[in-house]
C-alpha cells in the first residue's frame, strides 16, 4: 500500500498557512463569523480526510460493523461469520494505511491545529468585539427605552382623574417594565451565547482536527468558561450555601480550638480518626441512600447494626461467652478456625439484615406502604428482639489478634513529634464506595433505581419492574448494613444498645451530601462526603469539649437546613 502523502505535497498548504498567520501576527483582521468559513482551514480538514478515510475512519466504521452484526438477530450464523470475517480482512487492510499514514497525519494534525488556534484568536476576538459593542447599544437602547416608558407613565398618572385610572396606569407600567426588561435579558443572552459559541467551535474544530482527540488543556478551558457563562450566584448559593456554611464553621474550630486550649484540631492523627469514625458510618449511609433516592428513608438502621454487632462479637468472643441469646448458650466458638468464624460472622450479619430489609422492603414494595412506616416497624421488632434476646447484656470484646487484623492500625511514622497511624477500617469503607458508585452508574439497575425515584408510574409504564427494583434497594442496603454492623463490633463492644441514633447520622450525612428527600437526584460521591463532613462535624464539636446533648442541636439545624434547600430547590424545578 502506498504512502498518501507519496502523491500529495502539503508544502504549499502549510507555505499558506504559515503566510496567514505571519499576517495576521502583524495585526491583520479576520472578518469571519466562524472558523468553519476560512478556506485554507477547510483544505486542512480535506486534505486529513483524505489521509483518514481508508485509514483509521475505515477502521472504525468495520468494528461498529462488526459489533452490529453480534448483535443482529436477523442473521444466521454462517451469515454473521462471514460478515465479520469479511470485515476483519478489510480492517488489517486499513491498518495498513493508517500505519502508512500515521507519521503524515499528525504532522499535518500539528500544522492545522496551530493555524486554527492562531485564526481562532483572531476570530474570537472579533466575535467578542462585535457582541460587546451590540451589548452596549443593547442596554443604551434599552435604558432610554424604559425611561420613555416611566415618563409617559407618570404623565398619565398626573392627568388622571380618579385612584382607579392612576391604579391602571402604575399597573400598566410595572407590565411594560416587566416586559421591557425581559427583552433586553434576552436580547442579552443571545449575544453572550454567540460569544460562547465562538470558543466551544474553535475546541469541536480542534478536535476533528486531531480526530475527536480532546486535549486536556483545551478541555479545561471550555469547562470553566461554560461555568462562567451559565454561573448564577443566586443557584450557585442555593446548590452550595450549606457547604459553605459547613466549611466556615470548621474554619472557625480549626481557629479557635487552640486559643480555648484544645489542642490543633488540623492534625494527621485527628484526620485519620475522622476518617476511621466515618468508615463504618459509610456502610449505613450508602445503604439509606438508595431508600431516599425512591424518596424513602430506613428508621431500623440502628438496629439493624446492633443485631449484626451482636451476631458479630458472639461468634468472634475470645473463649465462652456467658450471654446467653434466648436462653441459648454460653457460646463457644473457639474451635472452629479464625478465617471460619470470620466469615460466618460476616455471612450471618448481611444475612438477618437483609432478612430483616426484605421484611420492611416488601411491605413497601407489594403494599405501597411508605418506607417510613416500614422501617419503624422493623426497627421495634429488632429492638424488642435483641433486648429481650440478651436482655440488654452487652456481649463483650472480641478476639484481641483477629480485632487489631481487621479493626487496627498501621503505624506510618512519627510526624510533627505525633505517632501517626492509618485505621484499617478506612479500606473496606473505600471499597464500598466504589462497589456502590459501580451499581449506581454502571448498572442497568442503578439507572432503574433514578427512573423509579424520579417517577414510579412513568417507569413502570416504561417496562421497569417498579417491585423488584424496590425490593432490591431494600436488599442492598441490607447488604450494605451488615457489612457495617460486621465492621462495627471491631470498634466497640457489641450490646443492643450499639448504633443508637445512627439511622439520624445516616440520613443526615445523605442529605447534606445532596441526596434529594423528593427522589431521583443525587450521587453516591454526595453521600460519602455528607457522611466525612458530618462525623467531621461531630468531632470538632466533640474536640471543643460541647456539650453531647448541644450537639443535638447543631445536627439538627444541619437537617432542616439541608432539607429546606433542597425543597427552595425542587420548588423551583416546579
């Protein structure tokens, strides 16, 4: 196969482009509206064409074939093998080509792309100048307008001879205002979105320059001018304000916590426990999150943690444990291997939760009952259980080797004069992120779960099984909240006491994490920074010495703050 560029000389192409941008370099003018008008940019894009059209674009158009035909059907068998062999001999033919052309290709990529940067200055510029210049006229016109509009008002306000005449005349004026107004908002935007649109088209021709290869530079640059352009202080307070809020408070902590002779709050040691604190937390969170996408919410998420802790430090208790679970006992689990009494505490944990979750989860599901209720009812029945089980007796430490396995620390180092180590627990809490992040993104389940939250009855008119999608969130997070109860009996002794108030703390760290009470919104990244920013928030409290009970408070302030914005928010979406 011979070479394309053996039969096409771009020296004079690249000899005229090379002359244009010397003169526009000398303050030349370009009068185009658009990239896509200029003559030698267009000869670019031919001329990368013709080196691209047996070559790599061929290549592509074959595998969109050849995925087609897996998917096809229609054919038979010895039909869709042929197709594809026939395709996979044509591609090693364009493999060919495109070897032959790749060096030729990105020279002359390199060459287009820097004439079209150094035109498109010059175009922008000239777009921008034409714009700002209609802009002014825009708001000239528009002030003289709109100062014809109150003089003629108040003319006929004067001569008017009764309060109804005057009443009709201020009501026509605040119309012909209002009107006025949104003319000249409109008349306004269209030319900020000519201007706009001249960069977003230099980038798309850039990229079909180099054949849809985005630079990262570019990429960059186009994203913080589209945030410029559609930014609105009054969305941008209302999205983040809590955040904000959040973020002075812990400046304030960070300040203060020195002066009142706590100690430097900013601390490796003190991060790291944050991060400890909210690993197990996690566990929960992403577990409520998918109910509160489906506009639910899980009130048995404390319970749901004592039962798996219970489970989890009978099993793994060092020697006989004396508590006895509905007058069964002692316990003894000792010869059975650790890696054996770690799984089955682990499998019974997600097991009794998920039980416990298909219970709450089917009455919601089946019966339409709210989650709300669901979950409360599960809740007393896990609660009068554990209580009356164990009678409130907590079950102990478990094994000291197994804990620090699991539930321990690794020492990185002395830094600052501070022992500083890195809590084991923070793994597992990172995996379950990206476990949670995979479903929810990735899956044809995770995209149910948003239909359904967004609207049940278009989903299912749309085929999707609104019952088992339900049922399975209700899985997952029993799931979700066994992994976590497993997890917690490493951090304290286990009694049904263990997780009181957590369902509150999860349900919070969602909430401020942007997880939408009226559904279909929000992010698994939002829950796991709700949960880092609420226990953090927990802490610092904690770390100036306030309170436990005040700390109520702050948290609840925190709540209604969050649900508040987010209903301004679907509010305005009405």
């Amino acid at each position: 196969m011979e070479n394309f560029m053996a039969n096409n000389n771009y020296d004079d192409l690249n000899a005229r482009a090379a002359k244009r941008i010397a003169e526009l370099g000398n303050d030349g003018v370009v009068a185009l509206k658009s990239l896509n008008d200029d003559d030698v940019l267009k000869q670019y894009q031919d001329a990368l064409y013709g080196l691209r059209e047996n070559g790599v674009n061929k290549i592509m158009e074959l595998n969109q074939s050849i995925a087609a035909a897996k998917k096809n059907k229609m054919l038979s068998a010895e039909d869709r093998q042929k197709l594809i062999s026939d395709c996979t001999a044509q591609i090693n033919e364009a493999k060919k080509v495109a070897a032959a052309n790749k060096q030729a290709d990105a020279e002359l990529s390199r060459h287009a792309v820097n004439y079209a940067n150094v035109l498109a200055k010059k175009v922008i510029a000239g777009v921008n100048s034409e714009q700002d210049a209609k802009i002014s006229t825009l708001k000239d016109f528009y002030t003289k307008k709109m100062d014809g509009i109150k003089a003629d008002a108040a003319k006929r306000i004067a001569a008017a001879s009764s309060a109804h005449d005057k009443d009709t005349a201020r009501y026509e004026l605040k119309s012909a205002l209002f009107d006025a107004k949104n003319k000249r908002q409109t008349e306004l935007d269209r030319c900020n979105d000519v201007k706009n649109q001249a960069f977003t088209e230099h980038v798309q021709v850039n990229r079909t320059l180099r054949n849809g290869k985005t630079n990262f530079a570019e990429d960059m640059e186009l994203n913080w001018k589209h945030y410029v352009y559609n930014f609105k202080a009054t969305k941008f307070f209302l999205d983040n304000g809590l955040y904000i809020a959040i973020l002075l408070f812990f400046i304030i902590c960070v300040i203060i916590a020195p002066v009142s002779g706590a100690g430097n709050l900013l601390t490796l040691p003190n991060i790291f426990t944050i991060l400890e604190q909210s690993s197990t937390r996690m566990f929960y969170a992403l577990g409520v999150a998918g109910l509160i996408l489906i506009a639910g919410t899980d009130l048995s998420v404390g319970r749901m943690v004592a039962m798996g802790s219970v489970i989890t430090g009978l099993i793994l208790h060092p020697g006989t444990n004396i508590v006895k679970f509905f007058s069964m006992g002692p316990w003894n689990f000792t010869s059975m291997p650790m890696g054996c009494r770690l799984a089955m505490a682990l499998v019974l944990s997600i097991f009794f939760c998920v039980l416990f979750s298909v219970f709450a989860g089917f009455f919601t599901a089946k019966l339409k009952i709210h989650p709300f209720i669901s979950t409360l009812a599960t809740q007393l029945i896990i609660y009068g259980l554990l209580f009356f089980g164990t009678t409130g007796t907590p079950v102990g430490s478990i094994d000291g080797s197994v804990k620090d396995l699991i539930g321990g620390r690794w020492v990185l180092g002395v830094i600052n004069g501070e022992l500083v180590t890195f809590p084991k627990l923070i793994i597992p809490a990172i995996f379950a992120i990206i476990v949670a992040w995979f479903i929810w993104n990735k899956t044809i389940f995770g995209k149910n779960m948003y239909a359904v939250g967004g609207n049940a009855e278009a989903a299912a008119v749309s085929g999707i099984s609104v019952f088992r999608v339900t049922l399975g969130i209700f899985i997952m997070a029993g799931i979700f909240y066994g992994c976590g109860a497993f997890l917690e009996a490493f951090r304290a002794n286990a009694s049904a006491g263990t997780g009181q108030g957590y369902e509150m703390d999860a349900i919070a760290a969602c909430v401020v994490g942007g997880i939408s009470f009226n559904g279909g919104i929000g992010k698994i990244g939002g829950a796991a920074i709700g949960v880092v920013i609420f226990t953090g928030l927990t802490y610092c409290l904690t770390f100036l010495h306030i309170d436990t009970n005040l700390q109520f408070v702050f948290k609840g302030f925190i709540i209604i703050a969050a649900v508040a914005l987010d209903s301004i928010k679907y509010l305005k979406r009405k």
